[in-house]
C-alpha cells in the first residue's frame, strides 16, 4: 500500500509527458477548422509531428482560420476500456 501513497510514480508520468510533448517529432493531433462555401468545416489529423502540426496551425491563423494541436494520446487497452466501462 505504501507504494501506492507514493508521489514517485506521478513525477515519473508527468516528466515523461513533457519531454513527449515538446519533442518535434511527438505525435499530434492538428485540429483545424475553416470556412467554405458550404459553411463550417472541421478537420482532425492523427500523428502530424509536433514541427509539422506548428507550422500548419502557424500558417492557417495567418490565413484567419482556427487551427490547434494537441497530444495525441495513446490508445485505451481492451483491458483499460472494460475496467471503465465497468466502472461507470
């Protein structure tokens, strides 16, 4: 149980997570949204890099769009998503 009471393993998660997120090549989610003529649309992209996915979101604001990235996370475990499902 005292392990479980350990701040240490959170420490551990919340490094890694930053060094991930600032790395130009972590995966990403480039969320842009734009106008047609059509009306609204929104685009999601997987897995641009974090360079990649700056520069486009850079040039789209130029352009007087919306356009944000952010981490992409790793996907749920079978395992992970019946513990929630069970859960709830």
């Amino acid at each position: 149980m005292a392990f479980l009471d350990s701040e240490q393993p959170k420490q551990l998660e919340t490094a890694d997570f930053q060094e991930r997120s600032f790395h130009p090549d972590a995966p990403m989610n480039l969320l842009l949204r734009f106008e047609t003529a059509s009306g609204p649309r929104t685009v999601i992209a997987c897995s641009v890099p974090r360079q990649v996915a700056a520069e486009i979101a850079d040039v789209m604001k130029k352009a007087g769009h919306h356009a944000d990235f952010i981490d992409r996370c790793a996907p749920l475990s079978i395992a992970d998503r019946i513990m929630i499902k069970n859960l709830h």
